[in-house]
C-alpha cells in the first residue's frame, strides 16, 4: 500500500518538473522572437522604399559610400548598411534613454509631422512638429521662460483671476495660450538641454542641426541622398520624403527608446529592493557567536603555520588598496547634470580622471578647457568657467540651488 502511494508521489514530481523545464523553455524562446521581432529586416525597409534616393543631379558627394547603384537617374541607397548603422544608433539611443535624458525629436515636414507626433508621444520623449524657434537649443532659458507662461494662464484659469479680465484680454490670453501650446506644447516638460536629438531631413532641420552642434549635443538623423552626413554623429542612411519609410525608422528608433526607459525602470526596482534587503541583513549580522571560537582555536594554528600566515597576510596587504581604487573608480558621477557638459564632454572629463563633481569643482576652468580641446576639436568652443561652480553645488546636494540657476542663466554661462 505505502510503496504504491510513494511510486504515485514520485510520478506526480516527475509531471511536475517536465511541465516546469517545458515553461522555461517556451519562456526563453518568447524572449528570442521578441528580440528577433524587434530586429528590422531589409525585406521590410525594402517594402517600405526606404532605399528610394533623390535624383543622381542632387545628390551629396558625401552619400557616396551609402549608395548602392543608380537606376533611372535616381540612386539607390544600400539597406544592408542603413540596418547596420540603425542598429547603432538604436543602442546609442537606448543607453541615453536608460540614463534618463530626453531625446528631442525634430521632424517640420508635412509628411513626417503627424507620423512623429503619434510615435513619439508613445514614449513620452519631446518632440516639434511645427516652426523650430530659432535659439530652442542656444537660447533654452527663453524658451522655457514661454513655457512658464502658459503653465501661468493655466494658473490663471484655475485661480478665477482669468474671469476678472475683460473681454478683450481674455481673447488676446486665449490666443496666446493656442500659440504657444502649437510651438512649445510638447516640450513643456524638459526642464533641460535634451540628451540627444533626432532629426528628419537634415537640409529642412539644419538651424536645429546648427544648435546642437554648437552646444556638443549627439545629432541622430535620418541622412537622404541629397543631405550633408558630415554634421551628423549618427547617420541613418533612408529616405526622408515618404511616410512609409518615416514610419518604418521611427517604429523601430522608438521601441529603443521604449527599451531603454524600461530597463531604466527596472534597475530603480531593483535598487529599491537592494535598499529594502540591506537593513535586514545587517541587523542579522551581529547574532554570530563565531569570534569565540577563532579565539580558542586560535593559538595551535599560529605555531604551525606561523610563516605561510604571515606571507598570507603580506599579500592580503598589498592586495587591499588595490581593491579599494577599483571601488573608488567605479564610482562615477554623472557630470552631464552640469549644464554645458554633454555626453562626449562628460566622457573625456572621465578620461582625464575628474570623474567625480567634487573633483569637478575643484579643477580648473583653464585646465578643463585645455582637457576638452585635447580630446575633440568639435569642443574647442565649450565654455567650463561656470562648470566647478554647478558641480560643488551638485556634490553638496543642493539640486534646487542648482536647476534655479540654470533656469536663470543662458546656456551655464554667467
């Protein structure tokens, strides 16, 4: 009887373990054609047209290494080196996302505009689909100047002051409000230079283009045939005039940056649990009665062993301080919160080894400038005077200090 039931049990846990692997395994092959379904193929860029360049007349010397061939008096842009370099950019950008920058989306075309605003609200990423203010980048301050005055009128209507006005200024308020919430609606919540930009058609984009070069911002962009790639950090080779290829690019550049937050999200989680575990471990950790017992063994061990205990030792020593500067390295500020330092900027200032704002604010302006002009030309022109000033108020914790000055000052420079 007893040896049927145990025969019956051991069945039972054999059921059970096959039906657990096969859940793992069809878990890990749901993750693969995700992974693959987020891969774009060239069949589909080539469904799209996205290989479809301008007239061979119009063309841009400078496109020559991504065109394919010329067919009817139009070149041919070749997809297998657009997926390549879309791949890139797609991690570039899911870094930037992850690291919790807003990307700028830039895209005034007829074509482009309604594909744009669709996709990258998704993300909830800033983006302009009408006029680009000329000084959007150069001159931010002023523009979120704009951007506090709708966030007044919306005050306005909520506090009833709004009825006090008469008639006429309260159309002209009305009015105001609409423009302002066309041009700057959607960037109402980027409270700073953004991260990055991404652009649609270089030629029609090229003051926002201009802008953020001046200021050292990453220039991700879809480059036609006609375009200039030189200006542009990371080039996506496709064509910029049809909406199927808009959308086919923007699809995919999107589902990175939906990545990226995601994973951004996920690594707050796990920090939340880390903290949350920690106080638990270490109130467990004085109930160990292990120091007594080391005390009485101790004294036949020493007389042993008392030479390999002491090389031991020395090489425990000499070992320490190693492991101490490897922790200190690791430990990296993120110095882009410093208005004025972008991400390249920020990568050379680790390389020189200021990686720290507390090391930051005790460089040298002159020093820095020296460091950013060794490491890129294109930084010739950043201006570091008032970068130890926002790191020491960032190490000491003073972020309100710090964002108040940065909303009041043009760029970070006094």
């Amino acid at each position: 009887m007893f040896g049927a039931i145990s025969l019956a049990s051991k069945c039972q846990r054999l059921i059970l373990l096959r039906i657990y692997h096969s859940s793992i395994a069809n878990s890990k092959e749901r993750k693969l054609k995700l992974k693959m379904a987020n891969k774009i193929e060239v069949k589909e860029l080539l469904e799209a047209g996205v290989h479809f360049g301008h007239l061979t007349r119009k063309w841009n010397p400078n496109m020559a290494p991504y065109i394919y061939m010329e067919r009817n008096g139009i070149h041919v842009i070749n997809l297998y080196k657009t997926v390549a370099k879309l791949d890139e950019a797609n991690e570039a950008l899911k870094k930037i996302a992850a690291s919790g920058r807003k990307i700028l989306f830039v895209a005034t075309k007829k074509q482009a505009k309604d594909i744009v605003a669709e996709k990258v609200a998704n993300v909830n990423m800033p983006y302009i689909t009408e006029r680009w203010p000329g000084g959007m980048l150069t001159n931010f301050v002023t523009i979120r100047k704009a951007v506090k005055k709708m966030a007044s009128i919306d005050r306005m209507k909520k506090d009833g002051t709004f009825n006090t006005l008469s008639k006429k200024e309260r159309l002209q308020v009305d009015r105001l409000r609409a423009k302002l919430e066309k041009n700057l609606g959607s960037i109402s919540e980027m409270t700073r230079l953004p991260g990055a930009l991404f652009v649609v058609d270089t030629m029609r984009e090229h003051i926002a283009v201009k802008e953020a070069q001046k200021l050292n911002i990453p220039i991700f962009a879809m480059v036609d045939t006609n375009s200039d790639p030189r200006p542009i950090d990371y080039v996506i080779p496709s064509n910029d005039d049809a909406s199927k290829s808009i959308e086919a690019i923007l699809t995919q550049v999107t589902a990175a940056v939906a990545e990226g937050l995601a994973d951004r999200k996920s690594d707050k989680q796990a920090d939340k649990e880390g903290k949350e575990t920690a106080p638990k471990a270490s109130a467990k950790a004085p109930a160990t009665p292990a120091p007594t017992e080391t005390k009485e063994a101790a004294p036949a061990a020493v007389v042993e062993e008392t030479p390999a205990i002491v090389e031991e030792k020395a090489a425990v020593v000499e070992e320490a301080p190693k492991k101490e500067t490897k922790a200190e390295t690791a430990k990296a500020d993120d110095l882009t919160k410093v208005e004025g330092v972008g991400p390249k900027a920020a990568e050379a200032l680790v390389n020189a080894g200021i990686a720290t704002f507390a090391d930051l604010a005790k460089s040298k302006p002159e020093k820095v400038k020296e460091i950013l002009t060794e490491a890129s030309s294109r930084m010739a022109h950043l201006d570091p005077t008032s970068w130890p000033k926002q790191a020491q108020m960032a190490a000491d914790g003073k972020w309100d200090e710090l964002k108040e000055w940065q909303d009041n000052t043009k760029g970070g420079v006094e």
